[in-house]
C-alpha cells in the first residue's frame, strides 16, 4: 500500500476570519476607550468650569463682573471673605446649617430604613396599598402642600424653631423607596435562619440586615445632606429670626435690588459649597456602590 505525502494545511476562509477579529476587536476597543476618555474630559471641564469661576472670583478680591474679568486669577486676596464675615453672621447661619441638616438626616436615615424594611420584609395587612399611596405622594408638587404644612407647624406652636424645619424633613418618601428597593434584594433564607435561631423582628434587621445595607445608608445620607443643605424655601417660611437663618437664606442678602455683590457672593457660595463637595469625595466610593447595587424591580 502506498504512503502519499499529508497535504500541507490550507487555512479556510472562516479561520483566516477567525484570526483576523481579535485584531479587529482589540482596535475598535481601544478606539471606544479614547472616544469615552475625551468625552469624560470634555464633560469634566465643562461641569468644573462654574466652579474654577466662583473660586477666581471669590480669591481675586474684585466685587464686581466687568469687560474685564478673567479665568485666571492676577491677585489673591481674602478682601471677600473678611466683607462677608464683617458685614454679616455667616457663623451662625453655618452652625444653623449643620445642626439642621445633621438632625434631619439622621432621623430620615433611620425613618427610611426602617419604613424600607417593614415594606421589603415584614408581612402586614394591606401593605401594598400603603406603599402604592406613600409613592402617590411623590407626584405631588412641594409648593401645594406649604399652606398646610405650615399650619400644622403653626398649630404645634413649632414656628420660628429648628423644628419647624427639621420635622417636615424627617421623612422622605425617595428614601423609602430607595430603602425598599435595596432590601428586596437581601436573600429571604438569611431572615429566615435568623428566625429559626429564635430572633425576632428587630434583632434580625439590626444584626442581619443593617449591617448588609452600608451602601444604601451611604446614598441616602448623601442624598439627604445635599437636598437639606441646600434647602431654601421651606426654612424661609418657618424661621422668623435672622439669627435661625441658614445659609441659602443668607446669600439673598448679598444680592440687592439693583445691584449685587459677586465677590462676596462668590465667598459665600464656596463656604455653602465645600462642605458637600468634601463630604461626597469622601463617601463617592460607597455612594456609587449604593446606586450600582439599588436596583428597582
């Protein structure tokens, strides 16, 4: 029988195409990873460039905007800062600021996740109605519910006090859901070992579940921080006294009927602004952690 000679391998069309799309892929990968570079950068610049102007601004000493302002600052000098502290209580509304924003946020902290717990994991009588009504009532404008609310912290006598301002706050429906929505996702075995070891209602959300949701109270923190620092309407109807005011309500008084002082606003926005630029760079890993694992279902 005869030997012929193998046939030298001729590589086919399809793994000559084989061969050639990791290339391909690799190319159109890299390429997409430039475009959404550049585009983050572009972004970056122009969502940071308010912000570089209120810096220049408020360090350059000049009060007013003119044909020549620049971006880039000439002089630095604290001429604002010292008008703004001179001419007006800027302590005192920044104490204000925090003691409100910490108390509010910490009993909306501990309303949501506790409201979010009882909705995701307990078993009650009509408890999908509720939650169908207490989200009916995020459709609701703010500005329609001010003259009730009002009166209802006008009858509690609690006008004119932190906690005219504090207490409408304590509890956010956004937070609920968020909380809700987060806890659907913890494991139903995992409540259900903790019962079989004998643990009631509230031992397992305090030693089970609350220790699973650092992300979630990470996000509503945040959340509620920045809504109630920055909160200006509600805290100009119920605060009377100037010296109860916080800080959105006094820049109002640096801005005159017609004409303003930027330069000392500049000041006063930056010393408004730090404090939630600081406190989210030291919590945007948990709070992007918190976003990425709330899902809605």
């Amino acid at each position: 029988m005869a030997i012929t000679a193998p046939r030298p391998l001729v590589p086919t069309r399809v793994e000559t195409r084989s061969r050639r799309t990791p290339g391909g892929h690799r190319r159109r990968s890299s390429l997409g990873l430039v475009v959404r570079i550049v585009l983050a950068a572009v972004t970056a610049i122009v969502m940071a460039f308010p912000l570089w102007v209120m810096l220049t601004t408020a360090f350059s000493g000049q009060q007013t905007f003119d044909a020549n302002v620049s971006v880039i600052p000439t002089r630095f000098s604290l001429d604002n800062f010292t008008r703004v502290f001179d001419a007006w209580p800027v302590g005192t509304w920044f104490g204000n600021s925090v003691v409100i924003t910490a108390i509010t946020t910490i009993l909306t902290v501990v309303v949501s996740v506790l409201a979010g717990y009882a909705f995701a994991k307990l078993v009650f009588p009509a408890k999908n109605v509720l939650f169908l009504l207490l989200l009916a009532t995020m459709m609701i404008p703010t500005q329609a519910i001010l003259v009730p609310q009002f009166r209802i912290v006008n009858g509690l006598g609690l006008v004119g006090t932190f906690w005219a301002v504090i207490l409408p706050g304590a509890a956010a429906t956004f937070g609920i859901f968020l909380a809700r929505q987060f806890m659907l996702a913890i494991p139903n075995e995992i409540i259900e070992a903790g019962k079989i070891d004998g643990a009631g209602s509230l031992r397992i959300f305090w030693s089970i579940v609350l220790p699973l949701c650092k992300p979630l109270l990470a996000v509503l923190t945040l959340l509620t921080v920045m809504y109630q620092w920055n909160d200006f309407l509600w805290p100009l109807i119920a605060l009377k006294d100037p010296t109860l005011y916080t800080l959105p309500i006094g820049l109002q008084f640096l801005q005159g009927q017609y004409q303003a002082d930027y330069g000392a606003l500049m000041a006063m926005t930056l010393i408004a602004v730090v404090p939630l630029v600081v406190l989210f760079l030291a919590f945007q890993r948990f709070f992007v952690q918190g976003l990425a694992t709330t899902g809605i279902r």
